[in-house]
C-alpha cells in the first residue's frame, strides 16, 4: 500500500507517469461503487473542490468532513479515525494542523493517505504546479523557478518536485523563514540544482517562471505583525518580473493577497497563470488517486 504524504514518496519516474496521467482525457472509472473520505481541519476552496470532483470523475463518491465534525484527536485517535474509515472507502486524504498526524494515519495501513496540505508539505499542490508548467513551457527539463518568499509547505514538495524533473529551483526567502536545509540537500541528492540567493532579484534574473505564495500560513495568524516585516521586500511586483526570462509565468498557490505578496498587476496580468493552476488541481489529484488505486477497477 502506497501513501503520498510528500512528492518524496514519489519516485522521479512515477512523478512524470503521474504527469502523464493527468493528461488523459478519459479516465477510468476505478472508483466505481466506492467512496474517498477527504478531511479537512483547515479551511479549503481549491484543494476540497479539485479533490471532491477528481473522486467524481473516477466514479466514486467524495465524502469531505470537517475535522471537528469527527473530533479528529479529540474524540478519537487519527489511528482509529482511518481504521474506521477504510470499513467505508477506498483512500482517505486529509488537511491536518500537524504532520505527524498523516504520519500516524498511514502507519496504520489501513488505507491509502494523500496529504491534502500539513504544516510540512503539499504535495497534491506541487504535481498542479509542474502540470501547469509543463503545459506553459511544453517540456520541463532545462527550465528555472524562482521561489520569492516564504519557505513553506508549499515552497518545500515544489523544490522536491522540481529536483525529481530537471528544473532549476532558485530560492529567495528572508534571514529566518528560509527552505529547510535538509529539504534543499534531499533535492540536490535528486539531482537537483537548488541555488539560494541573497535578494529576490538575483533569483528571479533570468527565470521561467516566478513563484510565491502567502507570507502568514494557516495556523501562524500569530507570527502576522513579524512577518509582514521579515518579508518586507518580496512582494513580487511588475519590476520584479521585468528581471525574469522574456514569457516567464507568474505561479501563485491562492489565495493570495494583492499588494502583500504579489501585487494585482502580476496576479492579474498576462504572466499569471494562476487560473490554470488552480483548474490543473483536478487532473493532477485525479491522476494521483487513479494511480494509488491501482488504475483497475475496484471490486
Ligand atoms: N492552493 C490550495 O491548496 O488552496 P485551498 O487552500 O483553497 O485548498
Ligand atoms: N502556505 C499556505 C498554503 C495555502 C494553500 C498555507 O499553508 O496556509
């Protein structure tokens, strides 16, 4: 049994097969008769809506429920919450708080877990990412992204994503917020060339593609006031993106926050390609879920 909890838990070859995937226009319907609980215990418009409708197409039937609903570590433990479940449908993915708890759910071996977003990673979101790039660039390998801002969840399964398919990531995070060290070396022992620059310029000079996301991750409302000052400076505007390759896209997970990190103009304007980010959510989980459950149809 397979969980993907990380872009790590892919192997390279299985990340382009799932890319592939994602491209068919006809998918099988190997969810047929069975369902796929998707848990949330933060909020979500694209992740749910992209996972709810993936499960559809397979011809299963999405179940999402709030965290708190099922008392999720409170009423029951998330062991016994997936053991549960698995007497119902066939995988189980899940929004959590704490990345220990995905964790705790796939040791079970109950069911396969897909991490819908955790303090660590974002797996379901980096595949959307390369899809959307690859259909913006036609091919991936030899290409470079600029990462400006925070080292995050999402910024952390994009770089490994990155590494396992031959783009160039170029990090520009300030003093306290940047990747995790052990992130960029796992993406170097890919294969992958990960430059960490000291200004946002420097990264983004001659990029693909540029991306961002939010400076105040859920969970960290607290840390608002530090941040907004730490990142003073990386808010991605139009001057900054005259600095990339000529056509370079504007890549943004949303929601996003116009004049914080990015300003309307680029998230607006003719390099965004958020739009088809957020649509290529679907295709990119339906591909994940339909390779997880073996591409056959369900008994
Ligand atoms: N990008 C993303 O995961 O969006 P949601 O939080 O709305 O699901
Ligand atoms: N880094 C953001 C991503 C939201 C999709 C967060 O974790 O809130």
């Amino acid at each position: 049994m397979r969980h993907v909890l990380d872009v790590g838990d892919l192997s390279p070859a299985e990340l382009g097969a799932l890319l592939d995937l994602a491209e068919r226009p006809d998918p099988p319907r190997v969810l047929a008769g069975r369902g796929v609980a998707l848990i949330f215990e933060k909020p979500s418009n694209r992740t749910r809506n992209a996972a709810e409708m993936a499960v559809v197409a397979l011809g299963g039937h999405p179940i999402a429920i709030r965290g708190e609903e099922i008392g999720l570590g409170v009423r029951e433990s998330p062991e016994d919450v997936v053991r549960v479940l698995a007497r119902y449908h066939a995988l189980v993915g899940a929004r959590v708080a704490d990345h220990s708890v995905l964790e705790a759910m796939a040791r079970t071996g109950a069911l396969p877990v897909v991490n819908l977003l955790s303090d660590l990673a974002h797996p379901t979101q980096a595949i959307a990412d390369l899809l959307t790039l690859r259909r913006h660039w036609g091919s991936l390998a030899g290409r470079s992204l600029a990462w400006v801002g925070d080292g995050n969840n999402v910024a952390r399964s994009l770089v490994i994503a990155a590494a396992m398919t031959g783009v160039e990531v170029r990090l520009a995070s300030p003093a306290g917020y940047r990747l995790d060290g052990a992130v960029v070396d796992a993406a170097r022992g890919l294969g992958g060339t990960v430059i960490e620059a000291d200004r946002p310029a420097d990264a983004v000079a001659g990029a693909d593609a540029v991306a961002t996301d939010v400076w105040v991750s859920m969970g960290q409302e607290a840390e608002s006031a530090a941040r907004m000052e730490a990142f003073a400076g990386y808010r991605v505007d139009a001057a900054m993106m005259r600095g990339a390759a000529a056509g370079a896209g504007f890549l943004h997970c949303l929601p996003a926050h116009r004049g914080v990190e990015v300003d309307a103009e680029v998230i607006d304007g003719p390099a965004s390609l958020v739009w088809e980010q957020a649509g290529n959510r679907l295709p990119a989980l339906r591909s994940l879920f339909e390779w997880l459950l073996g591409g056959q149809p369900c008994a």
